[in-house]
C-alpha cells in the first residue's frame, strides 16, 4: 500500500490538472416552505485524480467536507433526509464565525510567527496597543 500511495503521488506529480465546475444548487419544496442551498463541485476531467482513483479504490469521492455534486436539472424531484448516509439530501446548518478576538498572548505568538520585535519588545508594544484602545 505504501508503496502505492508513493507511484501514485509521482506519478500526479506529472500529469494535468483536474478540471472542477463549482456548483451551488438552489432547491425549494413544492409547496415553497422549505429552501435549501448545495455547494459543491462537479468533475470536468479527472486529471490527477485518476492516479489517487487506482490505489484509494473509492471512486471520485472528495476529501474535504465539499462534495461532487449529481447532475441537476430544473424540476427534478429529490428527498430530504436527515442523519443518513443514503442517496438524497442531508440537511446541515452552516454558520459563519468571526475569527477570535486577539489575547496578550495571541498577539506575541502573531509577533513571533512574522518575525516582529523581539521578546525584550513584545511588553512596550502591547502597553502601546492598550493605550490606543
């Protein structure tokens, strides 16, 4: 297996790009009192996930929480279900959160990470940034 998982990653080190459509899909109830969005992506050409396709063995399936969306069209009938691995739709609540507020420490590590000041400096530039507030 290793052995595969290293051919395949040479070998889609060398070939083309996987060509993607980003999909989001409106769907609303018959009678308009359910509306759901799906986002998702749609395979074009395979690319380099062909090379992964011969040794994970699962399809196109994608790794992140994205996924390949079915071909749609406008009135095709499709079920909703909830808490099912099933064909069909999952319900999911998506919410948007604002990045956390800077600590004392955040900041030094944020200082740190670009290579601003030095340690001796960090206690002056946080006095300087409470005083601003």
């Amino acid at each position: 297996r290793l052995y595969g998982l290293i051919w395949a990653r040479a070998m889609a080190s060398q070939m083309t790009p996987a060509l993607t459509d980003r999909i989001a899909a409106e769907i609303e109830s018959a009678d308009g009192n359910l509306a759901l969005k799906a986002n998702g992506h749609r395979l074009m050409f395979p690319g380099y996930l062909a090379a992964y396709r011969s040794v994970k063995g699962d399809g196109d399936a994608p790794s992140s929480d994205d996924a390949w969306l079915p071909v749609l069209a406008a009135g095709d009938a499709l079920r909703v279900e909830r808490d099912s691995k099933d064909k069909g739709c999952v319900a999911t609540e998506h919410k948007t959160m604002p990045p956390p507020r800077y600590t004392d420490g955040s900041i030094v590590k944020a200082l740190e990470e670009r290579g601003i000041g030095r340690p001796s400096t960090y206690a002056p530039i946080l006095k300087v940034l409470a005083q601003r507030d």
